[in-house]
C-alpha cells in the first residue's frame, strides 16, 4: 500500500523569464519567456507523487486560467487535489528572471489569494479527514502564520510527522512560534538566517542555532557548499554532486525536500535521506522544468551513485 501524505501550501503559476546573453542591470535584456504550474508545496508534491507516494494537495485558488493550469498539472501528477476555489479572484504567481546559467536574478511574488486559508478551514469536515488519513504532513511558508499553527498543533496532536519548506526569508519567520512541532524545516541559508536572527562562522552551528529556538530537525541549503542537516540529537554536513549543465534552478529545493522526506517515509537514517534529496535536487536542475518529468524511484536510485557520503557532525 503507497504511503500517504497530506501537503498544504503554494500551488500557484511560476513565470520565468531567462536573459539570453551576459546580464545588464538596469537595462532591457534579450531573452525568453516561460510559465508552468509551481509552489514550493506543489513542487514537492509532485514529485513525492512521482516517487510512488499517494499525496493530496490543499491549497486556495482562483476562478481563473491560472487556477485551470494548477488543476492540469495536479491531475496529469496523479494528485488527489483538493482546493479552495475562489471565483472572483486570481491565482496567486511568481515571476523570476534568470540569468543565462539559470541563477535567479530577482524574483515578484503575488501570493494575496493564500491569506484567505485562515485556521477554520481546517475544521471542515473532510479536511479533518485527510490529516486522520495521512502518514505525513507537509506544508510551506505561503499560508498564514496562525493557519501554520493551526495546522502544526492539529498534526501534533494525532501524533503525525510534520515537514515544513521555508520558501523565503520573508515568510520563514512565520514559523517561529510552531518551530517546536516541526520534525523537518527545508531552508537555505538566507531563510535560516532570517529565523534564527543571526549567521554562524562556522556552518555546521546551523544545527544548534535552529535547534536553540525549537525546531526539532532541518535541512540547511548552501549551493554548492556543503548543505547541514540536523535530527534527534544528530548533524550531519554533505556535499551535493556537481552537475556540468544546469538547466534551471527552479524547483531544486522543493524537489530536495521531497527526496528527502520519501527516504524518511521509507525508515532510512538522515544521513541517507539527504543522499535522496540531493539526488533529487540533481536530477531537477538538469530539467528546464520546476518539477522534472524524467524523477522516477528508479533513476533516483541510479543519481545516487553520484552523491558522496554524508559527513557526521556529532
């Protein structure tokens, strides 16, 4: 029987532009423009559905053409999706431009429509259900922060696993007052550094920063640098494989998180779980895709031969 989970956050339209030649600050730069359906929650859902999980995603959006692509892309990924619709307003977006080896430039996010899932959405009945039903829950930093704590403290109390994707260092502060009942927090540096309040010397204190305010586990993204990982008392520091063509970063760290969270799903230790997520990171951003269309179990498996070992902290 597949595993279940329950994620609740982002499913919203990504628009990318990407500059085709050196980037010019300030000044109109050639390139090309694209858009497909994303969400830091979103992302991570499909590809948890594409690993062989059963996920249902809960998320607002609109009455529009917008919403209708969101809808497309949960169906074509095989997610049982159940949104808040709401006829008279758009779907929230994100717009990006990238430079020409796919770095972020500056990103705009429109995400008004997600301050309407307010906490009394979870007493619906059904939605009740679906946090009985579930083996994990996930959420990201889009939704309200008395709507995180709400969902933090309705899974707390039926004893479910809770992962979080911080999303920015703007909306990753929301999460300060339930950190204490989130098992995994998907962050980068910037965004650890925005909750913790401060930025260690040495990168592997990130595990005794973030678990100073509470949270109980977290990955901590650093490029190409060696990411931090912490858990029941444990850290870990690994470095992600090279990749020789980068199509595109978007989706990385969503798609980390999924591979990570699908390898602690499956009783493996942290310090396999990050070998996924960095396999899964590997395998996205060789994708012009957020979301890649070649993640299978299988060639999940065979990326692995290009992560290293993770390194024991303490």
């Amino acid at each position: 029987m597949k595993r279940k989970i329950l994620v609740l956050g982002g499913a919203h339209v990504d628009r990318r532009g990407r500059i085709s030649g050196d980037t010019a600050p300030g000044s109109s730069n050639p390139g090309s423009w694209f858009e497909e359906a994303g969400g830091g929650g979103f992302n991570a859902a499909r590809n948890l559905a594409r690993l062989g999980f059963d996920v249902t995603m809960i998320s607002p959006r609109g009455g529009d053409p917008t919403g209708e692509m969101v809808t497309e892309a949960a169906y074509a990924a095989g997610i049982n999706d159940r949104p808040f619709v709401f006829l008279d307003r758009k779907t929230p977006s994100y717009t990006a431009i990238l430079e020409r080896d796919g770095n972020l430039v500056i990103a705009l996010a429109d995400m008004d429509l997600y301050r309407l899932f307010v906490p009394r959405r979870l007493a619906i009945r059904w939605v009740r259900d679906a946090f009985a039903a579930t083996d994990m829950i996930l959420f990201d930093a889009n939704l309200p922060e008395d709507t995180i704590t709400a969902i933090v403290a309705r899974a707390n109390s039926l004893g479910k696993p809770v992962a979080a994707i911080a999303i920015s260092p703007a909306k990753v502060v929301k999460l300060k007052p339930s950190a204490g009942g989130i098992d995994y927090l998907f962050l980068n540096e910037a965004e650890a550094a925005a909750l913790a309040g401060q930025r260690p010397e040495n990168a592997a204190e990130w595990a005794s920063l973030l678990g100073d305010i509470g949270l109980k586990g977290g990955i901590v993204t650093r490029g190409q640098r060696e990411l931090i990982a912490f858990a029941s008392g444990g850290a870990i520091a690994l470095q992600p494989p090279s990749i020789k063509m980068v199509a595109d970063v978007t989706g990385a760290g969503d798609s980390l998180a999924a591979g990570v969270l699908s390898a602690i799903m499956q009783g493996l230790p942290l310090e396999e779980a990050v070998r996924h997520g960095a396999a899964a990171a590997a395998v996205t951003v060789q994708s012009p895709l957020a979301v890649s269309e070649n993640l299978t179990p299988e060639l999940l498996r065979d990326t692995l031969a290009l992560v290293p070992a993770a390194r024991i902290l303490h």
